[in-house]
C-alpha cells in the first residue's frame, strides 16, 4: 500500500545513507510519495525527514501541485526528475540513478578495416548520451568481437573522458572473449581510463601505451621518439620528422577552442607498437576536423582573391557534389594545407602538407591513413600522390591518422 505525506514546506530533505548526502526537492507546497517504483528507483537504503507532514488519506488518488493535479505514473516522473534536477550540478552521483544501457560492438572493430560500422555504433552511443536528459551508464559491449585495431579503443576512449552531457554518464567495457585481443585491449593502457577491477595487467613493452593530452606536450613526443630509436635501431636524428609530425598534429589540436555545442570535447591521443619488420602509430584528435576547419577557411576568403587565384576557384567548383566535399577538402588539406592568396594572405594549416609529405615525397612513412568528417581516404603505396577514397554515410568526430615506419633490419625487436 502507497504512503503519501503531505509536505507544509518548501524543501524535503533527504538524507542518503551511502555518504550522507542531502537532497533537496524544492517545490512551494506538494506531496511526496513512496511507492515501490520509487524504492525499486532509487535502490540505496535511505531514511526521509520530512518536516511538517500530514498523512493524507488513502482515498485520495493523487497529489496536487499548484492547480494541477498529479496522478499515477506522472508522480514517479515528477519525482524522477526532481532527483536528476538535484544531482545535476553535483560532483558526487549516487549509483543507483544510474540507469544501465549496453551497446553491442561489430565483430570487426575497427576504422581502417571496419569504418561505416564501427562508425556507426560509435554515432549511435553519442547520439544518445548527448540527448538523453538522465544518469546513464554505458557499456561497451566487447564480448563478440574478433576484429580490434587500436582506433576503436582510442576512440572508445574519448568519447567516455570528453562526451558533453550535463548529467556525467558513466560507462564500462566488458572485454572480449578472444584472449588475443582481451590481452591486446589490457596491455594498450586501457587500464589508465577504465576500471579493471581486480584483472591482471600485463604491461608490454612493444607498446607506447595510450596518452592523451590537450596541449602541444613536446616530452611526450621526445619520448615516442626514443621509443622509436630504440626499436628500430636509429639515432635521435633519424626521427626528428617525427617529432616535427607529433608536435604539429598536437599544436593544430591545442588550436581549436573547445564549442560547448560540441558534441565531444577536444583533446588528442597518441598510442605507438612495435612489431618485428615497422612500427605502427595512431593518432586520433577529437576537434572540429580537417573538412570543418577548411571549409572555415573556405569562407573567410574574398571574392577579389578568388577572381584572382584560379586555384581557389577551380576548388570551389569542385563543391558542386556535396557528397565529395569533406574527401575534396580534406586532400586539399593535405596538398596544400588550405590556401595562400597572390595577396599573401594566409588560409592554411602549415603542417597537414609537412605530415602529407613525409609519406609522398620524403617516403619515411608507410601505409598513411586519416579519417576526418565523412571519408577515409588511404594513400597507395606505389603512386602516392593516389588516394584511395571511402566516403562514409556518417562523420567522423575529429581526425585520425595512421601510418608506419619500417625497419632496415626486419627482424628488430
């Protein structure tokens, strides 16, 4: 049977067992009640002190507040919502007002083998976290999966550090079944942002675990740069265009101010791993993306210097296919790093060129890769100047780049 008070006072105070914690339901005169649903809601043991109360009679079918009258499950969400509404601003949530939500992962997880799907379950989990108006703990489910390459997790990763939601989502990874990958998602440093519990981590010395950062961190990229030397058997300066890469891709992510209407905050990660004939690097930012940021530039240049530059006007037609248009500007990024008018006005991110072109000129990287905005375009490793275009159905948030370097010596471990 329903208890219901009446409350002559504008605030109940709650006081929750598990950290004492007071909560406050403001209201100018209504009832509260304590059904099952609401024991079953909040599920942590607490005691109510409520102050001035009446009971009211059990005839009576529902509670008033104001002149409306609230009846049946309507007083579940209203005093639902007066929970969230309290905890919102808080550091500390009660686990119980989580409500537990479990998105099942593809079978190959992964952008460079996988990306309109692996894309796609990403999307569906930050859409939904990013419109949700409640606690929610997420999982991500690993279990079945038999495919993982090193982006998926990075980017499972950013999402759970830098989602923008008011109501600080939570989120878990059950690990995959497969022992190989279960051991290759333990020892990437996924540990680092993620809970293990009581599981043994393995540390592995063929990776550079996982770091991640939202300023240009120059010992950091000294220190991917060592680990660089030391496997594949260089000195310091064989890898100062490494270094120069790291700092740029780190500096173009400082640059970008953080929009609150962003779906995800900015900050880049970095993860390296050796193997017995190269060494595979990833990078991933979280930004606005190379298409946004070009197509930003796109904009602040002027029909005089368009007249002017034949080059800027035979890429503005090129926008004619919308569909084109983000793999459109993200070559032009990477060819020409924007726009340099005859006026000497600069429209360009000095080092997409310099990164490009340690791969198609300088060919002291292997196998390049990035994904930004809609597409993912792979560079041939005969013609270089050849990019193997995907266009995807959704966006990427933020950019990735992946490349290799091989050793002389294959068989430097």
């Amino acid at each position: 049977m329903e208890t219901r008070f009446h409350v002559k006072r504008d605030i109940v105070v709650a006081w929750i067992e598990q950290g004492g914690i007071p909560l406050h339901l403001p209201g100018s005169c209504w009832s509260l009640f304590l059904s099952p649903y609401v024991r079953h809601l909040i599920k942590f043991r607490c005691f109510l002190f409520v102050i001035r109360c009446v009971r009211i009679k059990e005839k009576d079918k529902g509670i008033k507040m104001g002149n409306v009258k609230i009846g049946g499950r309507r007083k579940q969400e209203y005093i639902k919502q007066c929970l969230i509404n309290t905890y919102k601003k808080k550091e500390k949530i009660p686990s119980a007002l989580y409500e537990k939500y479990s998105f099942k992962a593809p079978k190959v997880f992964s952008f460079i083998e996988n990306p309109h799907e692996t894309l796609r379950y990403f999307n569906k989990i930050i859409n939904y976290v990013s419109r949700v108006e409640k606690f929610v703990k997420i999982r991500f489910d690993l279990s079945e999966i038999n495919v993982m390459t090193i982006d998926a997790v990075i980017y499972m990763i950013a999402i759970s550090i830098n989602i923008n939601s008011d109501f600080k989502p939570k989120f878990n990874v059950l690990a995959p079944e497969d022992e190989g990958l279960r051991s290759f998602l333990l020892s990437s440093g996924i540990a680092d942002y993620f809970n293990a519990g009581n599981i043994e981590i393995k540390e592995n010395c063929n990776y550079f675990n996982i770091k991640m950062g939202n300023k240009t961190n120059v010992d950091l990229a000294k220190s991917i740069c060592d680990f660089t030397n030391v496997n594949i058997g260089k000195t310091t300066k064989f890898t100062g265009f490494l270094y120069d890469m790291l700092i740029e891709m780190m500096t173009n992510t400082g640059q970008h101010a953080y929009d609150s209407k962003e779906k995800i905050k900015t900050q880049w990660f970095i993860f390296a791993e050796n193997s017995s004939d190269r060494i595979r690097y990833t990078f991933i930012d979280t930004g606005v993306g190379i298409p946004t940021t070009m197509s930003k530039y796109m904009l602040t240049v002027s029909n005089e210097d368009f007249e002017k530059d034949g080059y800027l006007t035979s890429i503005l037609n090129n926008f004619a296919d919308e569909n084109s248009a983000d793999s459109i500007l993200l070559l032009t990024g990477l060819n020409n790093g924007g726009f340099r008018t005859r006026t000497e006005k600069s429209y360009r991110g000095k080092g997409l060129p310099e990164i490009y072109n340690h791969f198609k000129i300088d060919r002291k990287t292997d196998n390049l890769k990035v994904i930004s905005g809609a597409c993912l375009c792979e560079f041939d490793q005969d013609d270089r100047q050849k990019a193997i275009v995907t266009e995807l159905s959704e966006k990427f948030l933020g950019t990735m780049f992946y490349w290799e370097i091989m050793k002389e010596d294959k068989n430097v471990l």
